[in-house]
C-alpha cells in the first residue's frame, strides 16, 4: 500500500510519500502521516489568512485612494462651478454697463438732435421721435430698468 500528500492549491510543495515496507508498514506510520496532514493543513490555513489579510490591506489602500480620488473630483467641480458662477456675474456687470452706455449714447444723441435742428414746423414730430429714443433709452439702461438688482450676489 501506498499514500501522498502534495500540494493541492498549485503551490510546489514538499511531497509526502510512505509506502508499505518489510520494515515498517503504513498502519505504524500513521501517528507520521496525521502529524504531517495537521502540519500541512495549518501552513495551507495560515498562508490563506496571510493572503487574505494582504489582499484586506491592498483593498482598503486602493478604497481609500478612491474615496481621495473622489474627493478631489467633487472639489474641483465645486471650483469650477464657483468660478464658471464668478464669471457669469462678470458677464452679466459688463453687460448692464455697456447696457447703461448705450443708453447714455441715445440720450447724447437725442440731446445733439434737438440742439441741431432748426425745424420748428415738424416740432411734434421730432418732441415725438425723441420722447419714444429716450423710452428706448431708459428701456435699456439697468438703472432705469432696475437690471442691476438681477446679478446674483456670491
């Protein structure tokens, strides 16, 4: 009779070997062969745990740069946000200003037309022009219109 033992999760391992012999038969060995099953079992057992614990503290290492990682991303979209909402108060200021200009523009305008014309003949007419430039004026001009009150405040 014969028995053996060898690795059985690939690894190359020391392989166990007893056979029967005139001088001693497998039943005598047995005390041999359990020890030497307990003693492989528990090497087997305490590399899984080994490896196991490895791969917990790879794992965790690898969550944690993740959750970092996430962190990070989670900033800088607040960042960008912040700055793209900056940017758009920006717009929204330079906007009202040219806004006003413009406006400031058509009342210059309407003031230089009413000071060059000589006209008193077409008096409504021209009183009438004016008075619809200068509503355009005001319709556009963000202290008028109370425009400025609209840009967000960070």
């Amino acid at each position: 009779m014969s028995l053996s033992i060898s690795g059985w999760d690939g690894e190359e391992r020391e392989k166990y070997a007893w056979n029967d012999s005139p001088e001693a038969s497998i039943e005598v060995l047995l005390t041999d062969i359990i020890v030497k099953l307990f003693v492989l079992t528990e090497v087997l057992y305490r590399e899984r745990e080994i490896h196991h614990h490895e791969w917990l503290i790879k794992r965790k290492t690898e969550m944690e740069e993740e959750n970092r990682q996430c962190v990070l991303d989670e900033e800088k979209k607040a960042r960008e946000f912040r700055e793209r909402q900056e940017k758009e108060r920006i717009d929204d200021l330079l906007a009202d200003a040219d806004a006003m200009q413009k406006a400031n523009i058509i009342r210059n305008y309407v003031v230089d037309v009413l000071d060059t014309i000589d006209r008193p003949s077409s008096e409504s007419e021209i009183q009438e022009w004016a008075n619809w430039a200068l509503m355009q004026a005001d319709r556009i001009d963000p202290l008028k219109n109370n425009q400025f009150l609209n840009i967000k405040r960070g």
